[in-house]
C-alpha cells in the first residue's frame, strides 16, 4: 500500500472510534507520556490541537508547562507560546485547524525541551506517516531543531512494523500510543 492509501485507510479506522473510545484512549496516551521522564523533566512543549480524531492531548495543557503551539505560516510551522485553555489567544486556522494568535510569543529551537508529534501512523523505527503536507519533516530537517527530543502520538492500530518512506523523511526519538511509550533513538532516554 503507498502512503496515500495507507493514510486513507488509517483515517478511516479513527473515526470510527467511537468518542468514548477516542478520549479512554487519549487519556492512556497522556497517563504515559506524564510518568516519562523526559516529559517531566522539560520545561517547555510544543504540542498540538486535535484534529479529526488525532489524540487528544488537552489533558496534559493544565500541567505547570510552558506550551507552544504551532502556527502554518506558508510550508514552514511557527511556534507560538500560549495558554491553550485561553481561547481568546487562539483562532482558527487556515487548515481549519486552532493555533496562536500571529503576535503570541515566538518559541525559539533552544528554549524548547520536547515535541510531541501527531502522526496519522508510526513505525518501529520511528518514521511517521502525517496528512502529507511535510510540515514535520521540514522542521526535523533543520539543524536548530535537530538537538531536540520528539516523540510521536498515535493510537496503538497505527503502529505499524514498517512504513513506506522517502528521503525527506526524519524519524522520531520515541513513540507513544496508549499501550506505552518506547524509545527509538538510542541517544536520550525516555
């Protein structure tokens, strides 16, 4: 299967998740990813709002966290810090999606200490199936934002052995579904 049919696919499988399925989930997504210790130990997250069913990390927002989020600004992600509980701060995007406000504080690559990372899929060694806009590998390709640990969110049905996969692509650190959270890259610990 290519990644246009494997995406197809795999989009289809979440939104069949039932809501109460989607959130019980989410909510085991989220428990792993607290009692990691790179996730307690950093002090700034970018993150992501939910979109079509992705999980739903929002729990997470009430931690005492610096949080960012990121803004589509032409083919690049800008991230933005905000109080994503505040709605006045957020707006809805062009992809439909929420993010910041344009003059919510710029996140620059060294005050940042963990991504996580949506994924349509992932695979065991760490490369992520997305929508198919690049946006991810674009930014795991810079050298700025190469130093810094990511991990990717996704349900446990789209953790697949393999992926198929381009030269652009950039894997991930770790992987979080809601069954555990394992490590990838043999250079941090999660």
């Amino acid at each position: 299967m290519n990644k246009a049919e494997l995406r197809r696919s795999l989009l289809q499988t979440r939104r069949q998740l039932s809501p109460e399925v989607w959130q019980a989930q989410s909510a085991q997504i989220c428990a792993h990813l607290q009692t990691s210790s790179q996730f307690q130990q950093a002090k700034t997250i970018l993150a992501y709002f939910s979109f079509r069913q992705e999980v739903d990390l929002s729990s997470l927002f009430r931690l005492n966290k610096v949080w960012g989020f990121p803004r589509c600004v032409e083919q690049s992600l800008s991230w933005h810090q905000c109080l994503p509980t505040d709605a006045a701060s957020l707006r809805t995007g062009k992809y439909g999606i929420l993010e910041p406000l344009p003059d919510a504080p710029v996140l620059s690559p060294e005050a940042v200490d963990l991504i996580l990372v949506p994924c349509v899929a992932c695979d065991d060694r760490g490369y992520r199936l997305g929508y198919g806009g690049g946006f991810y590998d674009r930014l795991l390709t810079s050298p700025e934002w190469q130093r810094i640990p990511t991990i990717g969110i996704t349900f446990a049905f789209a953790h697949l052995s393999q992926l198929p996969i381009d030269a652009w692509d950039q894997p991930l650190h770790a992987i979080c579904t809601e069954h555990r959270l394992w490590q990838i890259s043999p250079i941090r610990a999660f």
